[in-house]
C-alpha cells in the first residue's frame, strides 16, 4: 500500500521535489464539533483537504475535498492560515514524490451529508473540540488544529 511519510526538520529526510497548492478545511457542526478523518496512507487523524486542481479556486478545492473524503458538504467560513514551511517534506512512497509543505486551512460549517469513509479516509467522525487533539496526528496537522482552537482574529501566516 502507497504511504505517506511526513519529516519535519529531520536530516534523513529525501530532498523535495515538489511544491502543490493545497488546501485543509476545519468544518465545524452546530454543536462545534470538528469533522475529522483518519488517513488511509498513514492511519493518523486530520482534518479533510487536498491539492487545488488547475481551474479551481481554493474554495471549490475545499469543498470538493472535503465532500470526497468525508461526505459532508460545506459552506467555507473564514481562514486559519498559511503553511509553507520548507523544513517539512512529505513523501508519498507511491511514485517518489517528496512535496515541500504548501496549504492554505481554511474554515467551514456543515451543510449536509452524513460521516462517510473513502478510499482516503479510513474512518470519518465528528470530534468534540476538548477531545481533537488527544488523537494520534502528525506535529503540523496538529499545529494547525490548535492555531484554530486558538480563536485568534489573526490568521496564522508561515
């Protein structure tokens, strides 16, 4: 099975070789809780999201991605912040890409659709916000996580 491996500031890590835009969506319910999934390629949790395709805006990405691996559809709401931090690569061991981290999270509120896995998603629930971040997740999903539990008015630029 293909996996991801994500390195942060490790010397070990493959050179990148790739920059993709892409984009994490913190959807939220009327009781707040956050949509998450646990990852098919490396079993942790995280929040949906995905690579912006050429011709679509951030936005439609965000939707889109969030509606394939979850099944939830989503109203985009407002920004967290910008992750660029060349210091983490992810490598996807299916074709030898080594992507430098690139992705604009983003916030949303649900609109319809049920919980659903995919072919991305191993498992998909709606998490209460005290219980997030006690799940098993890579440091930078993690960060992104608490900048938005953090409530800042602020978004988050790095």
């Amino acid at each position: 099975m293909a996996r991801r491996i994500d390195f942060y500031d490790d010397p070990d890590a493959p050179a990148p070789n790739s920059l993709v835009p892409s984009v994490n969506v913190i959807v939220t319910n009327t009781a707040g809780d956050l949509l998450m999934i646990r990852r098919t390629d490396n079993d942790n949790w995280a929040v949906p999201g995905g690579a912006i395709d050429l011709g679509e805006s951030i936005p439609a990405a965000a939707v889109r991605e969030t509606f394939e691996e979850t099944g939830v559809m989503c109203e985009i709401t407002g920004l967290v912040g910008t992750y660029s931090d060349p210091r983490h690569v992810i490598l996807y061991t299916s074709n030898g890409e080594a992507r430098q981290e690139f992705s604009i999270v983003l916030t949303a509120r649900a609109t319809g659709g049920q919980p659903t896995p995919s072919e991305e998603s191993r498992e998909v629930h709606w998490v209460p916000r005290d219980e997030v971040t006690s799940l098993p997740m890579d440091r930078s999903m993690r960060m992104r996580i608490e900048h938005y539990l953090a409530g800042t008015d602020t978004p988050y630029i790095g």
